[in-house]
C-alpha cells in the first residue's frame, strides 16, 4: 500500500481522488485542503510521497515549506500545460510532474509508484553506503584512499591513529610523504599493477608515522573506477601487530638490505619500537587468538 499526501487547490479540476479511484493499487489518501492541514501533513514523515494539484507558484512555495520543516517526502507536483512550468518544477526539487490538461488515472499511479520505488531504491542506497562507512570507520585495518598523483582523499579512524595524523591533516598530504624510500619502488610497482591489471594486488610496505616510527603494513590495493576509467585507490593495510604475530618470519626479513650485523640489530630494534608503539595505540588483547585480520575473514 502507497500512502499519499494529497494537497488539493484547485476545486474546479476532476478530483484526483475520483480519479485514483478507478486504480488497481490501494493508495491510501490523505486530503489536505487548507494551509494547517497541509503545513500538518508536512510534519508528518507517515507518507510515502506527496501530490499536490495547485498552481506553480503555489506549489513551488509549499515544496519550499515542506523541505523548511524538515520533510523529505518526494512531491509530485500537477502544473498547468506548460512544459516551462514543469521544468522549472523539477529544477526546484520535485521529484515528477504531471500535466493537468493530459490528467488520467494510468498518469498518476504510474507517477505516484515510480516516484515511491525511486525513493525507497535512494533510501536503500544510502542505508547501505551508511553500513559500509560505518564498517570502514570501525574496522582493525587501516582504510584510505588517494588519487592518480598520491594525494590523500580519505582514512579511516585507525588510520588516523596508528599514523598520527587526523583526517583534515592527512587529505593535505602525499602518499610518498609517509613511504620509507627503500620501499618506494615496492608501493610504485604495487600501484602499476593495481591499474594495469585493474585488480586487487599487495605488498609489505614501510611507512613513517608522525611521531617518527616507522610502520611495516602489509598494504593491498585496488582501483576506484568512475564511467569506465579509474579515478582513485583504495588501500587496506593490515595493523602490524596482527602481521608480526601471524608472520614473524617476514618482518625478520624485511628492512633496508644490511651486510653488517650491527645493521641487522639496528633493524630488529627499530621493528620492536614500531612494534610496541603500535601495541600501545590501539590497546587491545595482542594474543594469537585475537589477531584475526580483515583479509583472514
């Protein structure tokens, strides 16, 4: 069933209610003749779409009240047989217009339904875009985005932890900015790949933080594409806690190369600044059983 907010202004027209009558599918109207009742109706977030029969100005200045008090019900607005009118309408904000001299029962209950299907389809959009950057704020990895250049676009809240930067600092900076250069070419042939074979790739990747401490993430890209091309990357790196319990081997492994053993300490002692520095930024049980990551899932 389609509740409908019906606001009718111009009495000399067939009523839209006779009209609507005749449909297959239950509507169920509500009539509002007057300003309080229409003004009352607004408030009211019960409707799944809003019909008013009244003249442009008119209509224009009660969608301008309605979207004033808060409603986001979409409005179908029945204008004189001007098409100048109904454009206007649209550019201001109503979601459909009907023309009063072409006015049939088919007319406004194609309009009223693929108004009410438009809106609850934007309405599930964005529950599921709310869901997603909720699970990306609340997520053990680091989320971040930048563009072509490097330049940063986005991170999420653990990002913003781990690198010591916050979202307004980090957006005003580059990705080379925080890359170690011994792995610079790493992350360089990582992103190459990313965008020549337009799939997910990943690396061990060094980055510096903003208290000095440098960071070994295991970093996987893909590619953010828009109309057929790619616009930005996306990245998940995986908190080096988890990584150093699930593969201690590697970060033995890695560093600057070192013939020295001397330089070999030096490595294993920087790696344990990074390690406890991590460990105490996010302060949570580091035992085995917890370090599952978002790419063990």
């Amino acid at each position: 069933m389609i509740s409908v907010l019906l606001i009718d202004q111009v009495p000399e027209n067939p009523s839209i209610q006779k009209l609507l009558s005749s449909s297959p599918n239950d509507f169920k109207l509500n009539y509002a003749s007057t300003y309080r009742e229409t003004l009352e109706g607004f408030r009211n977030s019960a409707y799944d779409v809003c019909l008013i029969d009244s003249t442009l100005e008119n209509g224009l200045k009660l969608l301008t009240r309605a979207r004033s008090v808060g409603s986001i019900t979409p409005i179908v607005l029945i204008t004189s047989n001007d098409t100048r009118e109904a454009i206007s309408a649209m550019r201001s904000g109503v979601a459909d217009c009907l023309l009063r001299d072409d006015l049939s029962a088919a007319a406004i209950e194609h309009s009223l339904c693929y108004v009410v299907e438009q809106a609850r389809n934007i309405s599930l959009q964005n529950q599921r875009e709310r869901r997603y950057l909720a699970l990306l704020e609340n997520a053990n990895e680091i989320v971040y985005t930048h563009d072509l250049e490097g330049n940063f676009t986005s991170i999420n809240r653990t990002g913003e932890q781990l690198l010591g930067y916050s979202q307004s600092e980090i957006v005003e900076m580059n990705l080379w900015q925080l890359v170690d250069p011994a792995y610079r070419l790493v992350l360089e042939k990582m992103i190459a790949r990313t965008l020549d074979a337009q799939t997910q790739t990943g690396d061990l990747v060094e980055l510096t933080t903003k208290y000095g401490c440098n960071l070994i993430l295991e970093i996987n890209t893909h590619p953010i594409n828009h109309r057929g091309r790619t616009i930005e990357i996306q990245a998940i790196a995986a908190r080096p806690v988890e990584l150093f319990l699930e593969r201690p081997d590697d970060f033995r492994s890695l560093g600057a190369p070192s013939e020295s053993p001397a330089s070999q300490d030096a490595d294993e002692e920087l790696m344990l600044h990074a390690y406890e520095a991590a460990d105490g930024l996010l302060s949570h049980d580091s035992s085995p059983q917890s370090g599952r990551t978002l790419f063990s899932l």
